[in-house]
C-alpha cells in the first residue's frame, strides 16, 4: 500500500471536494481517500500494483484541478 | 482545455460582464439585435466552462450543482430567455470568483503557519561539499549545515557546533535557548547566531513542527456532527432538487418555472456555512497558541460547564524551588550541610535544596560525609564535616529530644498554610534552619478561573495525587471550588465519569502520561503543550505555552465560533425559505434567485470572517502576531 499527498490549488466550492473523492474511489487499486477542503490537500492509499500516483495525478487534473505537486511514500 | 478554462476563468467572468452590460444598454437605446446578440454570446461564453465541469462530474457519476445550472441555462437559452441564462452564469461565475477570494482569507491563519515551514536544507555530503536542496529530498541520518539567521530544516542532533536558537515556532517561547553538540534541535526554528551541523533524526512530516501543521490542516476538515449531516444531506439534496424541477415541470406543463426550481435549488450557502465558521474559528484558535482538533471538539467544548485540573504541572509548573527559609543559624553555616546531604538525593524536595544551593554559589561538593541513614517517612541523618546533621519532618527532630519554640511552630504552620513542603534541619542536636519548599504557581491562574466562571463554568474541581494539606492550599490561592487529593490516575479516571454521570459535560486539563486516560475520558482533553507526547496526542486541546490565557481564549473562541456556526445555519435556511416564498408570490425568477444565492453565500462568508479578528487580549495577541511575522519574514 503507498501513500499519497496531492497539493492542489485553492478548492473554492466544497462540491468540488465531492467531486475528487468520487472520482479518485473509483479508480481501481484505491482505498481511503481524504480530501482536506481548507488545505486543498488530498491524501490517499493505493495499492502499487494497480494504479501508479500519476495517473491518480491525472483523474484530478482532467476534473479541472490543477495539482502543484505530489509526494508519494512507499 | 479544462486547464485553458480552469485558469482563464476569470477573464471569462470579465468578458461575460461586458457583454450583459453591452446587452442592457442595447435595451436602453431599443436596438434589439445588439440586446439579443450580446446576451446570447454572454450566455455561451459564461456556460461553456460551467458546462464542462458539470460534465466532468457526471463522468464520475456525481451530480454537481454545475449540473442544475447548466440544464436550467441551457434551458432558458432554448426557449430564447437570453438575458436570464447571461445573468445567471455570469452571477455564478463572478459568485464563485468572489467565494474564491474571501475563503482565502478566512485561511490565510493557517497559511501563514505552513508558509513558516523550511522549504530548502543545505546538505553537507561525506567530501564534505554543500548542496542545497529541497527540504523533501532530505533522509533521516544526512547531515544539515545551519547558519545564522537561517531556519533548522530538521528535527535531530548537533554533531559540530553550537548557537543560540530562536524555538518560538514550537514551544512559543522566544527567549533564545543555547544549544551545542548532541542537543536536540527542531525543524521550523531559527539559528539566532552561531552554526551548526545538525544530523537528521525526524523528516519532512515526521518533525514536531510538520506534525503541528498537519494537526491544524487536519483540524479544519474534522466536520462537527451538524457539517456532517449537512454534507449526507448535500449529497442527496443536489439530485433531489433536479428530481423536483422535474415533477414541477410535469405536473405544470410550466418549462420556465422548471429550471427556476432548479436554480433556486442549489445548496449554496448552506454547504458553505457551518465549515466556513469552523475554519476561521480553528484559525484564530491556532493563531492565539490554542491547537484545537476539529469543529467537534469546538462544539462540546463550549457546553463544558466543568473544569477538572490536574495539580503539578497544570496549575504548578511542576518546578519545585525554595520559597521561603527561618534561618536559626546563618545561612553560609548550614546550608553548605544541608546541600552536602541532599546532592546524594533524587527526591524532588532535595533537588530543589541544591538547586537553591547552586544558585546562592555555595560551595559543598567537597565535604566529606559519612553514615547516611533514612528514616522513613521522616527525613534522614548524617554526619557530614564531622556534625552531626537531621534533616526531615518535624517529628524526626522531635524523636531526637528536639522541641520547637512557639514562633517556630507558628512558621512552621504558616508555611503548610500556603501550601509549602517543609524541611527542617538540626546540626548537632539544635534546630538551624526551617525551609518551605513549593511549586510555582502558573501565572494568571487566578484571573483565568474567574472569567471563565463568567463565560459559564459552573464548577472547578482540582484532582491530585498530593496530599490533601498542599492541594487545598494551592486550590485556596488560586481560587479553585474543590479538591480531591491523593488520588491514583484510575482515581481520577472514576471522579471524571462520576460528574458525567450526573450530567455534566466535563474538560479535564492535564500534562502528563498519568494524565492520559482522563484525558481521553474526559468529553474534552485538554493538554499543556509543554507536557508530555502521549498528553498531547491523546487530547483535543492542546494549549502550546501552556498558559491560562490560551485556555481562556479557547473557551471565548469555540463558544463564538459555535454561535457564528448557528447564524451561519439560520442565513442559509432563510434564504432558501425566502426563495421559495418569492417563486410562489411570483417576485422571484431566474436571475433574480441566482443574485440572492449569491449574496446568501457571500454574506455567511463575511459573517464567518469576523471570527479571524476575535481576540480576548487585544495588546497580548498583537505581540504574538508580530512575533510570527518576525519569524516568517526570514524564510520568504
């Protein structure tokens, strides 16, 4: 299980963070994601062998969102 | 393209704003194709980018409040209502671009915490060359070099120089602490002068600091019982209301009428209201040294209506010192004798004899000292220099034939009276001084417990494992209702859910790992943040300085902030009631509802804001902010 921590940009509307949680749920290999609306901050586990942190990086950044960095820890 | 849109939204916003305005003047010189035209492309330009958000939540099978406005746009459009879908997406763009604005500043508190985070480290390598690099690249066991005026990158140890450091940013105190080789150092403190080589012990989030600032950013997206029903509630809400337009669009044939449900209905201020209050209110609470974990915590601890305090530590600093001395013989005779004895005791009344023997430059290292003997309970005799010294109770000076006078019985009792320890000396066979030994009381205590009283607790209990004498002592000074002493933590544990029992909702306030499980017990735990790691984890409140101003803020914080929460509430719940009385009497459309949304969603905003500027100690807190701007201003 790895661990990611996404630094968006501002989330203004909290449908957004909705938005993100639902989408990211969905993506195979996903478990426990948190959308922090004030820190606009996501943090999330993944399982390595199914899904890898960029794609996860992509799903937010098609929904709109542009992501500014991203720390992934084993 | 999302991207393209993302990012030029607000000149969208812009462009759609001229347009309507180039609409309405087309209407006033009754050039109808300039109205029409410029409406039209408005609407187009303004719904192209709320149309595609909405469509990519659909993809992900979620349905937004972009969804009801886009189908209520597109509708208007169709049935050739212009001017209504232009102000409608034009009021939701600049609504949100305004939203965007104003929410920044309700978490600017935390901002300017995180932005006092280290983001580069100068790592020396094993040629001993230096790299900058970024804090996150930086393992545990690499070696940091620190200069003066530059901020420690890492919690870990000193392996090569020394330097006072500034650690306001982690225990709140900006008095400068020297430090040297295998001293501990923090991430997020500033190197005053001097350099160090620091070896890295903890990184990146695992340093005290990046556990504070994770702590906050976590604490302000801890919904409180009512966010979360708001939240499960706006989950079905949204689909609701588009099921809603739909039926009212069947039953009355009335297509118009339809998308104005579908306008009207979207959840705005009521979403943003209560977590916009908890966000400022924790803000303002971190700003102030108050750490408290989540909008939960701010909504029990403003019921509290009863106080439990842990003893040493909490009220106490939990430093004992010599408070008072009857010196019989001079000062210079005995307590070289008395320090002689005590050096060889870890007890915490002899330690704080030495300690006053340190300070008073009295030199006893050297004398020669024979037959120690403990009498338990009692004290202890000696022979040291070749006298033959008691030190203990008064008891043990008794069972020696020694008798006290009047006056020294009358000192004696004066001193347990204020909640001293005592210490009695005798060198060969005569009493030579009397000692009062006591723990300094926190400042401000007093006055704390006072006003809290008047912001409504009802009851302070104090709870220690001391004897009753020194607790009713220490409780009478600072003005506590009730003692109960020389209890054992599981003692305590019983005392906090024995109040519960009776329905009081109960903080309990403590430092220490014995403290822990009241603290959990406790509806509210609050910690002295100079207490121990377990204390501090296992509470909701940590106070950073440990100080009753904290504690008091915290208070006067949560119980505004759950009050601005409720009129956060009762705007929202008025908007929508006003809405759906306007649709009825028929004085409300499209455009109209969307502006009152909008207004709605602004005015809980500001009313949340006020929060950011609460303060209960106008001149104090001024301090403490340009003591953090002080800090930060090194590091941008």
């Amino acid at each position: 299980m790895s661990k990611a921590i996404m630094q968006l940009d501002e989330l203004s509307c909290p449908s957004c963070l909705q938005k993100i949680q639902g989408a990211l749920e969905q993506q195979p290999g996903v478990e426990n994601v948190k959308v922090m609306f004030n820190a606009a901050k996501v943090k999330t586990e993944f399982n390595n062998d199914q899904v890898q942190s960029d794609q996860l990086s992509k799903v937010v950044t098609d929904l709109g969102y542009e992501v500014q960095s991203i720390k992934v820890k084993e | 393209m999302m991207k393209f849109i993302t990012k030029h939204s607000n000149q969208i916003t812009g462009v759609t704003g001229a347009l309507i305005v180039l609409g309405f003047m087309g209407r006033l010189i009754k050039v109808e194709p300039v109205e029409i035209a410029a409406f039209a492309v408005a609407s187009v330009i303004a719904a192209v980018p709320i149309i595609l958000r909405a469509w990519s939540a659909l993809k992900y099978k979620t349905i937004s409040i972009e969804l009801l406005v886009s189908i209520a746009v597109i509708g208007a459009f169709a049935i050739g209502e212009f001017e209504e879908s232009a102000v409608v997406t034009f009021l939701f763009l600049f609504g949100s671009y305004l939203e965007n604005k104003t929410l920044k500043k309700t978490r600017n508190s935390i901002k300017s915490l995180t932005e006092m985070a280290p983001t580069t480290a100068l790592v020396v390598s094993e040629d001993g060359s230096v790299e900058e690099e970024d804090v996150d690249f930086v393992d545990v066991d690499d070696v940091v070099l620190v200069k003066t005026g530059a901020q420690v990158p890492v919690d870990g140890e000193i392996v090569s120089g020394h330097g006072n450091l500034n650690e306001a940013s982690i225990t709140g105190e900006s008095k400068l602490v020297s430090k040297g080789i295998d001293d501990e150092v923090f991430s997020g403190t500033i190197l005053d002068n001097g350099s160090i080589k620091v070896r890295a012990t903890k990184v990146g989030e695992d340093t005290t600091f990046g556990k504070i600032i994770d702590l906050v950013e976590e604490a302000q997206d801890t919904k409180s019982t009512a966010e979360k029903f708001i939240d499960q509630f706006a989950k079905y809400y949204t689909p609701g209301v588009l099921v809603i337009a739909l039926i009212v669009g069947l039953i009355t044939r009335d297509f118009r009428l339809a998308i104005t449900v579908l306008v009207l209905g979207c959840p705005g201020a009521l979403v943003i209201g209560a977590p916009v209050s908890n966000v400022a209110g924790i803000g303002n609470a971190a700003k102030n040294g108050v750490l408290i974990k989540g909008g939960e915590v701010m909504n029990v601890f403003s019921k509290v209506d009863t106080l439990l305090f842990d003893k040493t530590g909490t009220i106490t600093k939990g430093e004992t010192r010599v408070a008072a001395s009857l010196d019989v013989e001079p000062k210079s005779e005995y307590l070289p004798l008395l320090a002689r004895v005590e050096s060889e005791s870890d007890h915490p009344l002899g330690m704080a004899i030495v300690s006053y023997a340190d300070d008073s430059d009295v030199n006893y290292h050297d004398l020669p000292l024979h037959d120690i003997d403990t009498v338990k309970g009692k004290g202890i005799k000696a022979e040291v220099d070749g006298r033959q010294v008691l030190i203990g109770s008064r008891s043990l000076l008794a069972d020696a034939g020694i008798e006290l006078t009047t006056d020294q019985a009358d000192y004696l009792s004066s001193l347990h009276e204020k909640g001293n320890s005592s210490v009695l000396m005798a060198i060969n066979g005569r009493l030579a001084a009397i000692l009062g030994v006591a723990d300094i009381i926190r400042p401000d205590v007093k006055e704390t417990l006072k006003k809290l009283k008047q912001l409504g607790i009802k009851q302070t209990v104090m709870l220690t494992g001391d004897n009753e004498k020194t607790a009713r002592a220490v409780a009478n000074q600072v003005g506590i209702d009730e003692v109960q002493a020389q209890l054992l933590p599981e003692d305590k544990v019983e005392v906090v859910k024995k109040l519960q029992a009776e329905g009081k909702t109960v903080a309990f306030i403590g430092d220490g790992i014995n403290d822990s499980p009241s603290l959990t017990t406790a509806d509210i735990g609050i910690a002295m943040g100079t207490g121990t790691d377990v204390a501090i984890d296992t509470s909701d409140i940590v106070l950073m300085t440990s100080s009753y101003d904290e504690l008091y803020h915290g208070f006067a914080v949560s119980k505004k902030t759950v009050l601005n929460t409720k009129e956060n509430i009762v705007i929202a719940i008025g908007t929508v009631a006003f809405l759906l009385m306007g649709l009825i009497a028929g004085f409300i459309y499209m455009a109209s509802g969307m502006f009152v949304h909008e207004a709605s969603i602004l005015v809980v905003i500001f009313n949340a804001m006020r929060l950011i500027k609460f303060n209960t100690k106008p001149k104090q807190v001024d301090e403490k902010l340009t003591d953090i701007n002080s800090i930060s201003e090194p590091i941008k």
